[in-house]
C-alpha cells in the first residue's frame, strides 16, 4: 500500500526547494558579479581605464598671450586682449534644430545660413561658430546652454595707435600669427609658446576637471622700439594733411636720431587701420619707408660735394662757371633752371645746380663717387629685416660713362627708399661717422661705427646746407622757428613706360636739426602731388619743418643760440647771377 504524503507537506517541500533554488540563483550571481567586479578592477583594468580616458579624459591647449609691443617710454603699441571663441559639434547641435533660432540671434546670424553651415560639416566634430567674441557676449551664447555649443579661450591683436603705427607694426592673422611688418619680421620673439593639460569632460563635452598640466605657456617677449609715440603721431599728421592738401598718391616720412641711430618715427600715407580686418590689404599697409625706392634727385648733391671737399681740390668758396645753364655731356644734355653764371661750391648746393655739381664730379673718378655711395649704405639691406625692405640700385661705375657719372652726382640713374637717404643724412649731421640702425630701443650710442667723411668737411657741408635753407636756397620753407635748418631739395621726373615722364614728379626734402649741433635727420618723399606744385621746397620742405617743429618741442631741444642769417657762408653771387626758382 502506496503512503501518500499529505498535501500541506508537499506544498511546503515545493516551496523550500523554490526557496533554496532563488537563492542558489542570487549566490551564483553575486559571486559571478564578484569575480566579474576582481576581473575587471584587477585584471582588466588597464584596458577599462584606456577605455574611460578615451571618453572622457583630454588634453587641451593653453593659449599663450602674443608679447606686447611698446614704444621707447612705454606706451603700448600692440597688444593681445583675451577673447573668446564660440565652437560646435555640427551632429550634434543638428539633433535640437529648435534651438538655432536662438542660437542664431545670439551669434548675430540668420537660422537657415547657420544651418546649413552646420549640415555641410555635419561629419567633423568640431567647428568655429565665431571667432574673437568678447568675453561677456561669449558667455552670453554659453548660458543658453544648446547641446554641443562649446568655447574656447584665444587672443586678438589690439592696435591702440591704429593706423599711425600700422605699416611699421603690420598685424597678425587670426590665430594671432604675424602676416607683416614687426608681427612677421619678429613673429618667434612675439609669439608665445602655448601650454597644455589634461582635463576629464563630461557627455557634453564640458570641462568637469583638471586632471593635471602637462606644459606651461610660456608668454611672448615683450619689444621696447626705438620709435616714440608722440613723434610719429606728429609724423603721421603732418603727411596726412600734405597728401591730402596735394592730392598725392602717397608719402612717406622718416625721422632718426643722430646720436643712436634709432628710428623715432616711420610714417607712410595711404594708411589703413589693422584692428579693421576689412582694411588689411598691402595697398594701405605697404611701408613705402622701405619698400618704395626713387630717384634722390638734388637731394645727394651733398654727397658729391663733400667727396669734392674730401679730395682737397675744392673748398666752399672755389669758383664753379656754370654758364649758360648748359652742359653738354657726349650727345646728352645737363641743365639748370636758370643760368647762375660763376658761382662757389657752396651756392652750387644751396642754389641746386645741376651743371655746377656734374662739372664737380665729373672733374673726380667715378670709382670714388661709387665707393661713397656705397658705404652710406645705398645699393643694399639694411640689418633690420623689414618685409619686402628693397635695397635700391647702385649700378656699378664701370657701367656710368659719362653721363651716368654726371647723372649719379645730382640723384638720377640710382634709386634709394626714405630709411636708406634718412640714414645717409645722418652721416653729414654726426660729423662724418656712420652708425647702424635700430628699430629698439638703445640706452647708449652703438660702439660700432665707420668714419666716411671727416668732421670738417660735415660741417661745411652742413654750412652749406644751412644757406640752402634761407631765403637764398631752395629750402626755405623747411625752417624751423628758432632754430637753425640744415637740408636739401630734391624734385625727381617720375619714370613711366620706360621713359621720364614730363608731368609726374617726387618731391622730397632732407634735412637736419638744430643745425649747431644736430640732434634729429628726417626725410619727406611725397609721391606724384597734383596741386600746388611739385618742388621738393614748395611741397616736401613744409611737412619737414612741421614734423620738427613738433620733435623738437616733445624732446624740448633748446633753440640754436645763434640765428640762421648770421651764418651765411659770406661769398657773393656773381654779377648777373639769377636767383634760383624757390623749391627745386
């Protein structure tokens, strides 16, 4: 007989089993999620750690600040200012197409060209929304808080000076990279080196923590010029208002200390502003200082005549017959605005006469004339590695013949840029000693010079160049109240289609002051003026006497002691002898 087990027996067997399998299960599963959890923490953990700092660990870029750029009292030229730059994950914006309305409005765009800038780059995972935001309008776009809009921190140039300074400094790109001028010229020693870190980001992209820095930036250098602020705004005035007055096509001004060789001014007219990046463009940014050369015309007569001082053949007072105001040179012909008759070296220069400077020369090897021409300096680059700097032609003598010799004493067939003539000038203001430019600052001469000329031939060159100055001269209106004025015309044919053409000139004027003791050269070129004239004394010598006129005051030079009129070489013109047209 078959016992039955009763049935409240049975049921609580079958639950007890239930109960012994749920937990058979539960322990089987936590000791499988133990030994998955010892797998993964201890023996897998390297590849799970790679994995996580795959998703969620970076390294980013510090940005490093461009080094600022000052002026020799240290008022700022250029500067970087902190910005900040708005960017997306195209894919990902895309997903929350409700929001780029307000997202648009926020950046100043329409929806639909955002969109479809942000579909045609639906692919990258990352691209500028805008670039150089401030900072308060870019946080701004951050508290709308879209989906995949991120920012990140950069620099812009800054330009206080605007456009007194902008062929000189040139300006950088929007990475903050120098494309002209010093930017390029000195980009390494400007630039600075970006730093980097770690950084763990969360889903969105956004920074939750830093992990640690990996590299420090390393801010650019800072660059003291040798240029002063106040003078080349002075500069940059005084040419603005003579190529507008004239209606020129441009102009350029330099203006040097003759002690130091230190640039302290450098203008050029047209002029654009580089914090406008719509104005960027070389035809308002070309330093025409150095990149433009021309003819010096009159203004190197000095040059000759002091070589003619140097050979002991010729003294201020000797006699130079420049009658009838023609000379014939092989099948070629030299003039002079007027017949001046027999004249002295002297007059020669302050009444610029072509026939008597070519007589000059022409009576010396051409060979001499060229060596000198070519320790000042013209033919070649200077030292300072200025963008697109030309360094003009010096032709070699053997080539001259006759009239290329006549030619090179009064300024034609050689070609100079304003630095180059500026830096010759000083050569005649120092006494004869020629010193190396700076475009930084120097706190004492350069020991490094070469003796051209001598101190006594400088200063009756100079002497000579004062009477050019007066009222006797051609430079008249390059003086300076109170003090005393030693310079130089020039009036140059401009070359069109190979040939000089009649109605296209330079004017430009060279000069030095307080001519007792020079402290400061400058030089104008003022390029095709179409109203008013065109002779360097009528157009150039004015905003030479207006730049120093305000260098002078600004540097508070005192007044020469002794008044121009009294320092007339005291030689008297010949019978008959016309006056010179004012402003040759």
């Amino acid at each position: 007989m078959t016992m039955r087990m009763p049935s409240f027996q049975l049921a609580a067997l079958r639950t007890l089993t239930r109960h012994q399998v749920v937990l058979g299960i539960l322990l089987l599963a936590t000791v499988g999620i133990i030994a998955r959890a010892v797998y993964l923490q201890l023996i897998n953990k390297d590849f799970l750690q790679d994995q996580g700092n795959d998703r969620y660990l970076r390294t980013v870029t510090i940005p490093a600040h461009r080094g600022m750029v000052l002026d020799r009292n240290g008022e700022p030229l250029a500067v970087s200012s902190p910005v900040d730059s708005v960017w997306a994950v195209p894919e990902v914006l895309l997903e929350n197409q409700d929001r780029l309305p307000l997202l648009a409005q926020a950046l100043g765009m329409k929806t639909g060209e955002l969109e479809q800038r942000l579909s045609d780059r639906e692919g990258r995972e990352f691209f500028y929304l805008r670039r150089h935001l401030a900072p308060d309008l870019a946080q701004r776009v951050l508290n709308l808080q879209i989906p995949g809009v991120y920012s990140q921190r950069e620099y812009r140039r800054y330009y206080p000076t605007a456009e007194i300074t902008s062929h000189l400094l040139g300006f950088t790109d929007i990475d903050d990279v120098g494309q002209e001028g010093l930017e390029l010229g000195l980009n390494e020693r400007l630039q600075g080196v970006p730093g980097s870190k770690r950084v763990i980001r969360d889903r969105l992209g956004h920074i939750v923590e830093d992990v640690e820095v990996l590299r420090v930036p390393e801010p650019g250098k800072p660059l003291t010029l040798s240029i002063d602020r106040r003078i080349q705004y002075v500069a940059y005035r005084a040419l603005k208002e003579a190529v507008l007055e004239r209606q020129a096509s441009g102009a350029s001004a330099v203006v040097l200390d003759v002690a130091t060789g230190e640039i302290l001014a450098m203008v050029n007219q047209p002029a654009g502003n580089p914090n406008d990046r719509r104005q960027l463009n070389a035809a308002l940014l070309r330093n025409r200082a150095v990149t433009d050369v021309f003819e010096p015309g009159s203004t190197m007569k000095p040059f000759t005549a002091s070589l003619a001082l140097e050979s002991g053949a010729y003294k201020p007072e000797t006699p130079i017959d420049t009658s009838p105001g023609v000379l014939q040179v092989g099948r070629y012909t030299v003039k002079d605005v007027h017949n001046y008759g027999r004249i002295d070296v002297t007059r020669v220069i302050s009444k610029s006469s072509n026939v008597g400077i070519s007589k000059i020369a022409l009576s010396m090897p051409a060979q001499k004339l060229w060596e000198l021409y070519h320790r000042l300096g013209f033919g070649a680059l200077s030292s300072l590695g200025f963008a697109g700097e030309q360094g003009g032609v010096l032709k070699p003598y053997s080539t001259w013949g006759s009239i290329g010799h006549a030619n090179n004493a009064f300024g034609y067939g050689i070609s100079v840029n304003t630095l180059q003539l500026a830096q010759a000038y000083t050569v005649l203001a120092s006494g004869g000693v020629r010193r190396p430019l700076s475009l930084l600052r120097r706190d004492k001469p350069p020991e490094e010079e070469t003796r051209l000329l001598s101190e006594d031939t400088t200063r009756k060159i100079r002497a000579m160049l004062e009477l050019a100055v007066s009222e006797a001269g051609t430079g008249a209106k390059a003086s300076v109240p109170g003090y005393r004025v030693a310079g130089k015309t020039g009036t140059v044919h401009k070359i069109a289609h190979g040939h000089y053409s009649p109605d296209r000139y330079r004017s430009v004027f060279a000069g030095m002051v307080p001519a007792s003791r020079p402290r400061l050269v400058c030089v104008v070129m003022i390029d095709e003026p179409r109203r008013g004239g065109y002779y360097g004394g009528v157009i150039a010598a004015p905003v030479f006497s207006q730049i120093m006129e305000g260098a002078l005051r600004i540097l508070n030079i005192p007044p020469d002691a002794i008044p121009t009129q009294n320092l007339v070489v005291a030689t008297k013109p010949e019978p008959g002898a016309v006056p010179s047209e004012a402003g040759r």
